[in-house]
C-alpha cells in the first residue's frame, strides 16, 4: 500500500458510482415517461411498444448496474485482494523462462477473467433477452462459441503477447516503440484478415440474393463513388432478434453486411437509406479518423506503460510482490479503463457528431424521410428507449438518441432544397 493505493481507489470508486448513478438515471427516464408515448411517435409506435421498450431498458440499466459493482470488486479482489499475486507467485515458479512464464501468467489470467465474467453474461442472453423475447441462441450455440472464441484467442493472442514480453525483456529502453509498431501490424493484419477469416467461424455469410435490392444498392454505390468486396448477408438471426448493417475490413477487402433480422424488417428504400448512411462515415472519413486516433491513443498507452512497467510504486499500489513485466502489463490493463473512463464523454460526443454528419449525407443521396422510418422501425424492434436521461446519454452514446437524431433529420427534411 502507497498513496498510489489511495489515488486507485478513488478512482474506481469514483468511476463505479458515476456509472450506477448515471443507469439509474437512465432506468428511472425510462419508468417515468412510460405512460405515454412520447409526441413524436404517436403515430408510428403503439403504447404497448412503447412499454416494453421502457421495460426492457429498466432491466439492462440494472444489469449495467450489477456489472459495475461486480467489476469494481473483481478488480479489486485481483489486485489490493491478492489474486494476481497468487497467481503470478504459481507461475514464478513454473522454472520456465521469463518470456514463457509471463506468456502463462498473462494467458491464464485472460482466461479466469472470461470464465469470471460468464455468469452475468449467461444471466443478460437467457434471462434478460430471452424474456423481452430477443434471445435466438440455444446453450449449445453459447457454448460452441465461448469454445471458438477462446481457441482464437489462444492461437492469434499467445504469440502476440509472447512477442510483447520478448521486445520489453530484449528491445531495450525502446521497447514500448517496438511494442506499439507490433501492435499497430497485428490490429491491422487482424481487420484485413476479419470479414474473410473470423466472422465466417461464428456467421454464414451469404452473397444477397434479392436481384432489385442488389440492383439499387450497386447503383447508390456507383453514385457515391464506392469500391466494395460484395454485399453480404449474415445469420444473425440464429443468436438475436436484434438487427443491424455494417461495412467491415478496409481497402479492396471492405464488405457491406446486412444482418438478415434487418432485411426481413426494413423496405427497399429504408435499406438503402441505411446504407447511404453508412457510405456516408466512409464519405467523411470517419473510419479513417477513428483509426488515426486510436494508433495515436495506444502509442500513448505504449509509452505510459514504459514508464509504468519499471516503477516499483505502480506493483506495490496495486497489491503485487511478485513483480513482472507480465503482471505490470495486467495490472495496466486492468486499471487503465477505471482512468480513461473520464475521456468517455468526449469519445461519445465525438462519434454522435460522426453519426449526424452520416445522416446529412445519407439525407443528400437519399429521401431522409426513408431514412427516418428505417430509424423509427429499427428502434422499435431493438426496443431502444425513446426517453433516455440526458446525462446518461451523453456519457455512453455512441448515437444520438432516437428523438434527437429524428428531429435533426425531419428539420432536413422541411428545408427548401427537399422535395
Ligand atoms: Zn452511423
């Protein structure tokens, strides 16, 4: 125990109770506005929709809820509570090397963090979702892909972290420069190899087979000037009601997916005003911005956890004796969301300008009114809150919430220039 110790734990108190509040805010937005629906909307969702909506954010917003507390004292019971330490005291004294030994620790330790991590999430798929009717996924499914997802992250993370170990124990003074060159390669290689080698272990993804929607969409990309691998549909469907569309990979390798859950429910016009919307984030270059600072985000990670990896004070802080490269790359990992979690407002903002900006374009290219009930349809089948807290909102949200973001697009629409 340091001051350091203290610093810690304001931090994640602070950061726990900033997130309970804010949910509750959210939960009781929600429950009180529950009665009616709101003026906007009156026409297009029913009270009945309108309330499980209601119903169904109360529930996630206690589950937020719940995660933050057991969050708060998983972290703690891994760090001032000894677990790391015993941990990593078990694998110094495996007698393997430094890289090996470390590579164990850190492996191991992502491994009970997932395993620790299941009961809440087996709670949020068949409880939760199931009840509000969302949840598609057997026990076999869930459990096939906790299997698949843990066999690719042993075979794509246990090399990258035992390069990493070796750059810090080998590279010398320099070696977070190193560490963040191999970082930025494998995030990138791993975005290449996605669309084409991931996602299809967990998805079909089929060629879309719809000729007169085919032939819209190639034409609306001909428009904006757009180079796609191909138009995918995916099998969402067999894990969650829940629809979406999304592009994925870059360069040459950029696939446009559509879940199937959304081409069943949205009209031919609404889908394409979805995907003009899209089209607009590449128009923008939001992709490539994001990507510009996230490289310039980690290189600073890189650098602080130079700094970081050789202070005694930061193992001592934090509960471990059994001081490592590999625990100080835990420790970093664990404690750096609980410090960073006072940025989060201003990631939020910064991507719900993104998503208006991507609505003008897709207003330009297409009739925002379509795209307004793709968004009014979409918001009804995900039973998103129409009501949302406002500081709630503006801490998480990555979009701006259904009755601001229509708003904006129905004021698109009244202008001069439109029909
Ligand atoms: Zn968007």
């Amino acid at each position: 125990m340091n001051s350091f110790t203290l610093i810690f734990l304001a931090f994640v108190l602070a950061t726990s109770a900033v997130l309970v509040w804010l949910a509750q805010r959210q939960r009781n937005s929600a429950l009180r506005n529950r009665r009616e629906v709101p003026e906007a909307f009156r026409d297009q969702i029913s009270l009945a929709v309108h309330q499980k909506a209601a119903d169904y954010t109360a529930a996630k917003m206690r589950l937020e809820q719940i995660d933050a507390v057991i969050g708060a004292l998983l972290l703690l019971a891994w760090t001032l509570g000894g677990g790391l330490n015993l941990l990593a005291g078990l694998w110094a004294e495996s007698g393997w090397g430094q890289v090996a030994a470390g590579t164990g620790l850190m492996v191991s330790a992502f491994l009970i963090m997932s395993l620790l991590d299941m009961p809440l999430d087996i709670y949020r798929t068949f409880v939760v979702e199931a009840r509000f009717g969302f949840n598609r996924s057997s026990v076999g499914l869930y459990l096939a892909d906790t299997l698949k997802q843990g066999a690719v992250f042993l075979i794509l993370g246990t090399p990258l972290i035992a390069l990493l170990l070796w750059l810090v124990i080998h590279a010398g003074h320099w070696w977070w420069l190193y560490g963040w060159l191999t970082w930025t390669v494998f995030t990138s290689a791993m975005m290449w190899l996605y669309p084409t080698w991931i996602a299809p272990l967990f998805n079909r993804f089929t060629p879309l087979e719809d000729e007169a929607l085919r032939e819209r969409i190639v034409r609306l990309l001909r428009r904006c000037g757009f180079a796609s691998d191909g138009i995918f549909v995916m099998d969402g469907s067999k894990r969650s009601q829940h629809g979406n569309a999304y592009f994925t990979g870059f360069g040459a390798n950029k696939r446009i997916v559509f879940f199937d859950t959304l081409l069943k429910s949205l009209e031919a016009d609404e889908i394409e005003a979805v995907l003009a919307h899209e089209l607009g984030h590449f128009k923008h270059g939001h992709v490539r911005k994001r990507l510009l600072f996230m490289t310039v985000a980690s290189l600073a990670a890189f650098a602080l956890l130079g700094l970081l990896i050789n202070a005694d004070w930061f193992y001592a802080g934090l509960g471990l004796q059994h001081t490592s490269y590999a625990g100080a790359l835990l420790l970093f990992l664990m404690v750096a969301p609980y410090f960073s979690a006072l940025l989060r407002p201003l990631s939020s903002y910064w991507m719900r300008k993104h998503e208006f900006e991507a609505d003008d374009y897709a207003a330009g290219q297409t009739d925002a009114r379509n795209l307004v009930d793709a968004l009014v349809k979409l918001y009804k089948e995900n039973a998103a809150t129409l009501t949302p807290d406002r500081l709630y909102s503006a801490y998480h949200d990555s979009h701006p919430p259904a009755p601001v973001r229509i708003s904006h697009l129905a004021a698109k629409r009244i202008s001069p220039s439109a029909p």
